[in-house]
C-alpha cells in the first residue's frame, strides 16, 4: 500500500495573541503554544464552572429538567438506557448517582452490541416495558432511533433523549430531546460529549428541584454537581470530542477533583490498578488508561460491569471490579493485536491510491475491535479506514475513523443517497461512524467509498503535515516547562505541543523488546536528558533529527523532564 507523505510544518502564531498571552504572566513557550491554538487572551483559559455556557442555551434542557422532576413527582419508575462506550457509561453514572443521592429508584439497561445492536430499538423496549417503565432516558444515544421510541409511544413509555451525535432527517417523536446537534439549538459547544449533555440536565433538573422545594420537602441534602465532574471529564476525553471552551472547563474541573484526592471510588480504582497517581492525573490518562479499561467491558462482553465499577460506592467492591475490567483489557489487547497483524499483511500485498479510503474485513475479526482497529489503521496510514467484522444473518458490522477535513458521517450519507441499497444503518460523527451492511454489498461499499473519499481529497486539499511548536534547543529549564505544559488540558482539536531539534544520543537500550529509551543532548556536550520512543527497536543513529513532545517522567520521585520521541 502507498502511504500518503507526510511534511512537517510549525504551527502559525499570531504575535497578537501571543504578546497578549505572555503579558499576562503565561511563559514566552506556553504563550506560543496556546496562540497557535487559537487562545487569544487568558481570559480564556478561566476554567471556573460559572463561564459554562448557560443551560437556557441548550435547546430543550430546562423543559427536561420539568420533565424528570414530574416523573419524580409522580413517583413514576424510570430507566436509562446508556451506549455501550465509556461516553454512555460515565453519562449513566452520574444519572444513576445523582438520582440515588435524592432518594429516587432508578434502573438502567446497557443493549450488548452482540444481541442487541446500538441505540434504543423496539427490542430494547419491549425488554424494559418488562420493568414497567414509565420514562426512558437514553444517554449518548438515542436521536436515531425512530422505530424504538414509536414503540415506546405504543406501550405508553415516555422517552427522554439525551445525545450528542448528528441528527439525520428526521427525529424520533419523544417526549423531550436534548441533543445541541438538533436543528435551531444555538447552544456554544456543539461538540459536548453524551455526558456532558447529561450533566447540563442534571443541573436542569436541581434547579427545578429547587424551585419547587424537593430537598425540603423530602429532607434530602440538595446534591453538589461537582462531585460528578471527574466522571464527566472522564467520558469527555474518552469519547475523543473536540476540547473547546466548555469542554476545557468540564475537564479541568473533573482533572482538579482527582488530583486533590475528591474521586469517585470506581476512577480511584482504575487509576490504581493503572499505576496512576491521582495527583498527578491529566486528560491523557483518561484517553489511554481509563477508557480503554472501561471500554473493554463494552467491546468483548457488557458496559454492565464498567458502569457498576463506576456507580459503586464502595472502594473494595470497585477495585474488585476495576480488576475484571484490567483482565479484559488485556484480553482486548490481546485481540487487537492479532488483529492488526493481520490488517497490516494484507494492506502489504495491495496497491490503493494514496488518496482513497481503507475498507478491511475478515470473516474471524471481532466486532467489538474493529473501531480500534480502523483507528489504528488511520493512525498509520493517515486515510479514513474502515473496519468490519462479521454479525448475524451475513450482515456485517463496520466501525470507522477519519482524519481532520474528511467528515465520516457526511460521507456515509451521500454514499447512501447515491444507493440506498448499500448501507442498511449508520451514525456518528466528523471522525468517528458506526454502520451496517451485507456481506454482498461490500465490494460495492468499498467502490463507492473509495471514490467519495477521493474526491473528498481533492475537494478539500487535505493537509496531511505534522505540526509543531517550534523548537526547545534554546529553552532554559525543561522541568519547568514540562511541569507548566501538564497544568494544561490537551485532547482532541486542542492537541498536545510537539517540537523538532537535532538531538545527540549519548546511549539507547531497548526496554520489553518493544520501546527504546535514549539519553540525549541539544549539543555535542550539553546536558542530557531522558527520551524514549515507544513502539519502536529498530537501530538508532548518534544524531536523530526528531519530534517530540516534552513530558514528565513519573515514574522517579525528583520528577524529571523527558522527550517522548514521535518520529525521526
């Protein structure tokens, strides 16, 4: 297969915002990067809870905050169903403990992909009208489930959909629907997470709550929302949303939680049986620490135990469970990397244009790996990937990612205007999509995707560079700097800074047969420092012109800076 080249490129900087940055204190580095990334003044960067977008903007929100509190009022039995990700179980949790803290029953239903499929489906339904549901609430999920809510609608169920995923055309007839990706919401942060979404109804819901003189009433506490922002910080990054405004804001405050020792028993654990110090917790441990332990549950058996180990409040009983989820973890690796191996073998011995799509399929591939492995896949080559894996009845299910100036879902649509009978269902976002299809269809899916990706390269001029910050050859004291860029929350659409210098390696070893660890210097006899490259042993040259991202090395009490080697 032909890979795209890629360039390296520095990130523009207007003096502007940089000058403005550094005026206020921010150092000269930290002023660049956060100008390169659109920040303008530091006012921006004020992460206290009262510069959220205000509820009153969220289309429909407040109407369901009126909706939960006359369920409750009518002592009414309610029910969530969550996706199956660590989006959904995080948005799950917070309900669930939120509901719990004020004396209301709640219970929840987590489809498993293997039987059940995603969203709330009329099978879905009739399971939880076995519960005698009076009111369903999905959580990140639910705006494409027309047939399940007019089922919902038979039995005499409300529903209530919370989510953040595009809309297609037409909308499911609920009760109430918050979703700020649903027509003529003008809600600021359009990229919220399914958690996020929850967590502005929840404030919703309190408000009313209040209003009407509930915590009185019922002699109950009236609940602190920002015991719940670690989890919702949890699923943010996790869910690999665009860290805007709001985003920034839900996550710092989640981030500073942790690290003062205020956590829910169940991140507590999975932080632990991780080897992550809490107060040391930043965004990146909940993208490749937690959530994938989490998501384990969801991909090879239930999201069950993931939101069970998060709901609990028992520190014993989570670790227990943050255990079983470690255990799956490993198993997911394990699956992932047979996979892999074989994706890559195969992408070996085919010749593609370098700007088309990658379809993959095997008829052994597990359905609950295929999204990581389409990432992986995307990762490597820099082309929206597809992945699919084997289902019932000779469907196949397909999990896909794409790359910044490709949008998954819209391709996915017009692939299906222009043949409707290709793709059975689809959904998702910019650069994440689920679908379905029939084996028979695959090759003309892998036609037609091909040829809408294409002419998506040549429509939009794709950038495919690396970007970075400049350079650090001149920068005094790189602990410091390391401590500062940390304080920082980094994450999808506001990424983390790297850097290129020549780099002198004064020694390399291999580390597990899989990384090399180096010290360097920025000078034939200056003063070295740590790096590592992880995932690689190949041999390494006396000077390596490279990219890296400055980091601390945790893993020494003195916590000294290192460089996380990305290429050279």
């Amino acid at each position: 297969m032909t890979d795209r080249t890629r360039s390296i490129k520095v990130r523009e900087v207007p003096d502007v915002s940089r000058t403005a940055l550094a005026a206020s204190g921010i150092s000269p580095v930290l002023a660049r990067v956060l100008a390169a990334r659109g920040i303008k003044t530091s006012d921006e960067l004020d992460d206290s809870l009262t510069r959220l977008a205000p509820i009153e903007t969220l289309k429909n929100c407040v109407l369901a905050g009126t909706l939960l509190a006359d369920t409750i009022a009518n002592n009414e039995n309610i029910l969530i169903v969550a996706d199956y990700d660590a989006d959904g179980a995080t948005a799950a949790a917070i309900t669930i403990l939120f509901l719990r803290s004020i004396g209301v029953t709640v219970d929840y239903f987590v489809p498993n992909r293997f039987e059940h499929g995603y969203g709330l489906t009329p099978e879905i339904v009739d399971i939880v009208a076995t519960k005698k549901t009076d009111l369903i609430i999905t959580v990140d999920n639910g705006i494409a489930s027309i047939t399940g809510v007019a089922r919902a609608r038979e039995l005499g169920i409300k529903v209530l959909i919370t989510d953040h995923h595009l809309p297609g055309s037409e909308l499911p007839q609920a009760e109430c629907i918050v979703n700020p990706n649903q027509p003529n919401d003008g809600f600021a942060s359009k990229c919220i997470a399914g958690v996020g979404v929850m967590f502005y109804v929840l404030i919703a819901l309190r408000m009313e709550l209040r209003t009407r003189g509930y915590f009185e009433h019922e002699h109950v506490k009236e609940p602190n929302l920002a015991e719940l922002l670690d989890l919702v910080a949890l699923g943010t990054i996790a869910d690999v949303v665009p860290i805007d405004r709001n985003n920034r804001i839900l996550v710092a405050q989640g981030l500073r939680r942790i690290r003062t020792g205020k956590m829910n028993p169940g991140i507590k654990a999975l932080l632990q049986i991780a080897k992550k110090d809490p107060s040391n917790a930043r965004a990146a441990d909940f993208g490749f620490a937690i959530g994938p332990r989490l998501n384990a549950a969801g991909r090879l058996t239930d999201m069950k135990l993931g939101i069970e180990c998060l709901i609990s409040t028992d520190i014993d009983r989570a670790t227990d469970l943050a255990r079983e989820l470690d255990q799956l973890n490993v198993e997911r690796r394990h699956i992932e990397g047979e996979m892999k191996d074989q994706a890559l073998r195969y992408l070996e011995n085919i010749e593609t244009k370098p700007d088309s799509g990658i379809t993959l399929f095997d008829p052994k591939w597990h359905s609950g790996i295929v999204g990581i492995l389409a990432s992986r896949v995307k990762e490597k080559f820099n082309r929206p990937t597809i992945a699919f894996a084997p289902e019932k009845n000779n469907s196949l299910k397909g999990s896909g990612r794409s790359i910044q100036g490709i949008h998954l879902r819209d391709v996915l649509d017009t692939l299906t205007k222009m043949d409707p009978s290709v793709i059975d269902k689809f959904g998702g976002h910019a650069m994440a999509a689920g679908l379905t299809i029939q084996l028979e269809k695959l090759e003309q899916f892998t036609r037609l995707f091909n040829q809408l990706v294409n002419e998506e390269f040549k429509k939009n001029a794709i950038d495919n560079s690396i970007y970075i910050d400049g350079s650090l050859k001149e920068q005094d004291s790189l602990p410091v700097l390391a401590h500062e860029l940390r304080t920082q929350v980094w994450g999808q659409g506001f990424p983390e800074p790297a850097f290129k210098d020549e780099l002198h390696v004064k020694a390399h070893r291999i580390l597990g047969d899989a990384h090399t660890k180096l010290r360097v210097s920025f000078s034939p006899h200056g003063e070295e420092i740590d790096a590592i490259r992880f995932n690689f042993n190949d041999a390494v040259p006396d000077l390596i012109n490279c990219v890296y991202r400055l980091d601390i090395n945790d893993f020494y009490e003195h916590k000294p800076a290192q460089l996380i080697i990305e290429t050279w």
